[in-house]
C-alpha cells in the first residue's frame, strides 16, 4: 500500500516549510525568498516583467490523466511563456495552491517535484506563495517574473505591414494529445477493465501533459541581433492569437497553409482520428509555442534555424486576415479557424 499522510497532521506552517525547506536560490537579484511577509528582488537596472496565470482542476486540468508531477511542471511553464513571449528571461516566481482534503502530502509532494524541475530547467527561483484548502477541486496559481534590458520588451501591438509571420516548433500536438487522453478516459469510464492505449502516442501526449517554453528562441534571436517587432506565444491556437496581434497592431495578414509547421507524428494522429492537422494547429492551443513578427530585412538571419517557420506576412488592415489553403484558395482566418474553409 502506498503511504498516505494527511495534509493536516503538519498544520499550515509545518506544511509550508515542507513544501520550500530545499529550496535553493540561484539568481543574485533574489535578495529575499520564501519566509517573509514579501520576497525582495532586484533586477539590477533591468525593467520587471510580470505575469499570472490560474489553472483550476476541471476545467485546465483532470486529474484522472494529469500525473500531479507533470501538472506541477506544466503549471509553471505555462507561466515562464508569457515571460519569453515579452521577450523578457523569468527569474523568480511565486506559487499559490488551494486544495481539499483529498490530497495527501504525498500527492502535493509529487506535484512539487515538478514545480522544481521547471525552477531548475529553466533557471527560476521559487520565492514564495500563498497556501489554502478549498471545499473541493485543486486551484494552482503562479506568478511569474522577469527581467528585460530597458524598453527591450516586445508587444503584441507594433507589428508593421510587410513584416514577416513567423513560429517557433509545431502545432497542434498538444490538442491531439489531449483529444488522445479525453479519449481514453471516456473508454476507460465506460469499461474500467479495459487498459489505456497510449503507448503510441508519446509525442502527442508529451506535448499536452509537459509542454516546454522557448527561451531558445529569444536567445537565438536576441544572437542574431533580431528584435521581433510584436511576439505572443500561442496557447489558445494559431488563428486565435494571429487575429490578436492583427487587431492589437491595426494590421492584416496573408498565412499560408502549407508553412504552418505540424509535427509527422501530430499529422499521422490526426489523420488517424478523423481530424484535420491544419485545424488542429488552427483552433488547438496550449502548444506554448512563439507567434512573432519581424522586419523582412532580417529574414536571411533565420533561414538555417529548423525551429522557426516563416508561415506569412503582415499587410494593411483594410486587406484582413486570411489563410492561403494548399489547394490555393483565401478564405477569412476566424477564431475558430476550421469551420471557414472545411
Ligand atoms: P502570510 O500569512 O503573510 O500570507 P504565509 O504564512 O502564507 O504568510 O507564508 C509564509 C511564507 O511562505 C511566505 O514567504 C510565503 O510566500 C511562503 N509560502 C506560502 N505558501 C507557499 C507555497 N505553497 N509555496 C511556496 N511558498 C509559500
Ligand atoms: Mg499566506
């Protein structure tokens, strides 16, 4: 039998120095961690970035296919992204939890070894939160922040016509994993006996269940003397977040289909579902990928990079969105970009 210790038995602040007591700090501006009232931090001349995120249990997450470590894991990653989608480094971040009694220390504990695989992969101290019970249900909370070289900071909203469209990776797996693990669970419901096939799905299932960010991609182009002209990072889909910098920037867009980057093993899924990979990559989301746009002049700088794929560009307002299928018609980008051109 596994062990099963009671949240309880350690009172809050037992608990709290449970959870933080190897907590180690790399960053020097990390004047003060967790043990205070507040963390102190210095940034040494460089502008704060700052951002927050929840992901409440049911509706971000279920835990019937989340392993808690992976969900620690991806609960910050999805954070330190909208740090690097503001082309900024995330240096600290705090972590609030609000959970009920079904929870055991060991479970917690499982999910805070995959806070601090993420603090470790990504070079980020943990320097305080806040810790509750809920009557039902898991509620996570992380603040994340960074730092930037003064007003090196990239909006959504200055991107100009003529600009290129670029993204980092691939599209559309993390959907497919999640559509894969729905999936299951529903067959799983339905007749407990049988066993979860997911043994040929890992790269699908990766990408939902432990989602990477891409700091590779702001340092490449920091290298390269590139200073994307408007960046977001793309967790609710392609079409979902190029409208968003459309419409923050007063700009247009031509996308071409055929460009936007799918993984073979996210294609072969798809089609094996049913479903269409374009589609997917479209209305997906959660790929925590880089949608950014930059002067065409810089173009040569990134063509030997596999990692960014050039898949449109910007024009006037007045022209809209649009995707270019393969076939080689124009159809109007929606939100939910399938439903226009199927
Ligand atoms: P307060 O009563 O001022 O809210 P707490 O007792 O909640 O203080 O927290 C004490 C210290 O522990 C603070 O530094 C806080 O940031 C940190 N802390 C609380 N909960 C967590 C947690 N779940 N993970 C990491 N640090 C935490
Ligand atoms: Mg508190």
């Amino acid at each position: 039998m596994e062990e099963r210790t009671e949240i309880n038995s350690l009172g809050e602040f037992g608990l709290i120095d449970h959870l933080t007591r190897n907590i180690e700090i790399h960053h020097a501006g990390t004047v003060l961690g967790v043990g205070d009232d507040a963390a102190v931090i210095d940034h040494f001349g460089k502008q704060t970035v700052v951002s927050t995120d929840m992901l409440v249990e049911g509706i971000h997450f279920d835990l019937m296919y989340t392993p808690l470590k992976h969900l620690g894991y991806k609960s910050v990653v999805v954070n330190l992204s909208d740090i690097y989608a503001m082309n900024a480094t995330p240096t600290q971040i705090l972590l609030s939890l609000a959970f009920s009694n079904r929870l055991s220390l060991e479970a917690l504990d499982e999910f805070y070894e995959g806070v601090y695989a993420a603090c470790e992969r990504y070079n980020v101290d943990l320097v305080g939160g806040d810790t509750s019970t809920s009557q039902k249900g898991f509620v996570i909370s992380v603040t994340a922040i960074g730092e930037v070289a003064p007003d090196q900071y990239v909006k959504r909203s200055t991107a100009q016509k003529g600009d290129l469209l670029c993204v980092s990776g691939d599209l559309g797996g993390a959907f497919l994993g999640l559509t894969i693990l729905e999936r299951e669970k529903q067959i799983f419901l339905e007749n407990p006996k049988i066993q979860p096939d997911l043994e040929n799905e890992t790269y699908a299932i990766g990408r939902q269940l432990k989602p990477e960010a891409r700091p590779d991609i702001v340092e490449f182009l920091a290298e390269k003397g590139i200073r994307p002209t408007a960046m977001m990072d793309v967790s609710d889909g392609l079409s979902s977040e190029i409208l968003h910098i459309c419409k923050q920037s007063e700009v247009g867009c031509v996308l071409y289909e055929e460009k936007i980057p799918v993984h073979e093993e996210a294609r072969a899924l798809a089609m094996k579902l049913g479903l269409d990979p374009t589609a997917c990559a479209l209305s997906g989301g959660e790929d925590y990928e880089l949608l950014f746009t930059m002067k065409q002049e810089d173009y040569d700088k990134i063509t030997l990079n596999e990692q960014i794929a050039v898949i449109g560009y910007m024009t006037d307002a007045a022209e809209g969105a649009h995707i270019i299928t393969r076939g080689g018609s124009k159809h109007a980008i929606t939100a939910q970009g399938w439903n226009a051109f199927k």
